[in-house]
C-alpha cells in the first residue's frame, strides 16, 4: 500500500497500462519532455522512449486526428486535451467520429482510445478555463465516459478505460491533483460502468462526482454529527456506462435522493438520472428528488465568486437537512 496523490496516480495509471501493453501509446500539448502542464506524466518519457510518448502542438483537432488514426491501424492511443473547455475546439472528433465510426462500418473498424483532461472549476482560471464539461460528452451516443475521485480509482478507471473497445473521455478533477489517498500495491483495473457507496446510510442517498464526492462525505458526516441525520454518499464515478442497479438500491434503502453535481444545472448529469429514479423507483421515494448544482452562469476567477456558486459542504449540508425536516 502507498499514499499517492491524485496526480501521482494519473502517471502511475498511464505507465501500468503501457507496460503491460506496446500498443498503448500518449500524446499531447507538454507532456513528454515538461511532464505535463499539471505535472501528472512525470517520467513517462523517460521510461517509454519518444517513440510512445509524445508532445505534440497546439492543435485540439491535429491530438485527436493522430489519435483517431492510431487508433483506426491498431493502436491504443491515450490523448490528452490540456483542460476539458478545450473539447469545444476538437468536439467534431468526440462528436462524429470517434463514438460513430464503430456504427459506420458495421463493426469493422474499432476506436480503441481514450481522451483524458483536466477538469472542472476551484482553481481560479475563469470561465474558458474552469468548466465542468461531462454533460458534453455524456449526452453523446457511442461514448464511455468517467470521472474519478480517488488516486486508486484513477488507475483502477484509466485501466479499464484503456482496455475498452470504444472511446473513453476521461475527465481528471483539476482541484484534485494535490488530494493524497491509498493506493494499493500491484495492477488495479476497475470496470466501467460502476458506482461505489463510499459511505452507508439510512436517510438518504446523495450521488456525487469527482471534486464533488468529499464534499458530499464531509456534509454527510456533519448531518449524521450535528442533526443525527443518517446519509449514503454514491461516488457515481462512470456516467456512461451508468449504474443505475447501485444508485436505485441505494434509493430504495434511503427513500431519498439528491444530487451534487458541479455542471450547471440545466441538462447536469443529475437531471438524467433523476428522470430515470422517476420513471424506475417513483413509489421507493418519500420525497421529490433534489438538484444541488451550480448555477447556469459562466465561471468567475475572483475566489470568493467562484467558492459562492460552486456546491459547497454547507449548502450540501443544509439543503439535506432542510428537505428532510420539512
């Protein structure tokens, strides 16, 4: 067992899978030579050469092109957009031709690549630098998409992500790189398309993503501490596949839902799944279910905006407490 940081666990997740396998190769904007903008591919092209890691220029489109490519005549590309608003510029790639050509040709042709960056707001970068974009590509047919909130689930999710047939957006929590956690020793691969109860509860279930998740577990250990309300926090950790077996039996144990979710809120992640609790659990729910999100505004840079939009313990906290006392 080691103590990583969550950046630490990125290049870790990276070197796992390319040793165990040649045909895995990286690419992007400073990641070879600098080790990467946030500093999570340290020493990678040090341990695989020039030839598998790569920096490229500054062009969305051409990272995602040569990956396309790659992975079109058999390789397995893992490409890094720098931070996740930069999607806009390639969103053609993520949009028509990575999750559609599998479908275009009948199987024939297979995109084996994952699309991995930075993000999400809690850094100060303003709105062009700062969004949480995982509604983009949830809403898309034929993609996988995932974020993790632990250094562990970050190799265990970067594994599975790589050894999947299909294309894989891979969003890493950019407030999160310093956050330190256990990570077991040896190979750690996870499967997509799975959600993990980090924290049992009676009273209610609350789902939560990426930066998101300890917040959620800091607001539920004040509920159970301050109001002796009892909390089961989701880490939802894959949107596309999405266990909605995992979320609605924690519903149907909990008879309550809520979400924390850092996209604004119109069209969130959270307005899916609770048309799905809707339609799947209505008589498991003794109350309508609850958004808590950020608002549909574009991000500021000045910190005290930014903390005041952003779902934060307290809010988390009190919106529970208010809708379960009411």
């Amino acid at each position: 067992m080691a103590e990583l940081t969550y950046r630490e666990a990125v290049t870790r997740g990276i070197a796992q899978e390319m040793a165990r396998d040649p045909d895995v190769i990286f690419f992007g904007e400073d990641v070879a030579k600098p080790g990467g903008v946030f500093k999570t591919t340290v020493g990678l092209l040090e341990q695989f050469g020039p030839k598998r890691v790569r920096d490229c220029p500054i062009s969305e489109q051409a990272i995602l092109g040569a990956a396309m490519g790659a992975a079109m005549t058999g390789l397995k590309p893992i490409a890094e957009i720098m931070f996740s608003d930069f999607i806009a510029v390639c969103f053609d790639y993520i949009a028509n031709e990575f999750p559609k050509t599998r479908y275009m040709t009948n199987g024939q042709v297979h995109i084996p690549l994952v699309v991995r960056t930075g993000n999400g707001a809690g850094s100060r970068f303003g709105a062009q630098h700062s969004q949480s974009v995982e509604n983009w590509c949830m809403m898309i047919p034929g993609l996988k998409v995932v974020a993790p909130s632990t250094p562990r689930d970050v190799i265990g999710l970067m594994a599975a992500a790589v050894r999947d047939p299909d294309p894989v957006i891979f969003f890493e929590h950019k407030t999160l790189y310093a956050v330190k956690g256990d990570v077991p020793d040896g190979e750690i691969v996870d499967q997509l398309g799975t959600a993990t109860i980090v924290r049992p509860g009676k009273d209610a279930t609350i789902l939560a993503l990426a930066m998101m998740v300890p917040r959620a577990i800091e607001a539920a250990d004040r509920l159970k501490a301050e109001h002796g309300i009892d909390c089961e926090v989701v880490d939802v950790r894959s949107l596309v596949p999405l266990d909605m077996q995992c979320i609605l039996g924690s519903v149907a144990r909990t008879h309550r839902l809520f979400t924390v979710e850092e996209n604004p809120r119109l069209c969130g992640w959270g307005a899916e799944i609770v048309s799905i609790a809707a339609e799947e659990a209505f008589y498991d729910l003794d109350g309508p279910p609850v958004r808590i999100t950020t608002p549909h505004v574009p991000l500021p840079a000045a910190d005290t905006l930014e903390d005041m939009i952003l779902p934060t313990v307290d809010r988390i906290a009190e919106t529970v407490r208010r809708s379960l006392q009411a």
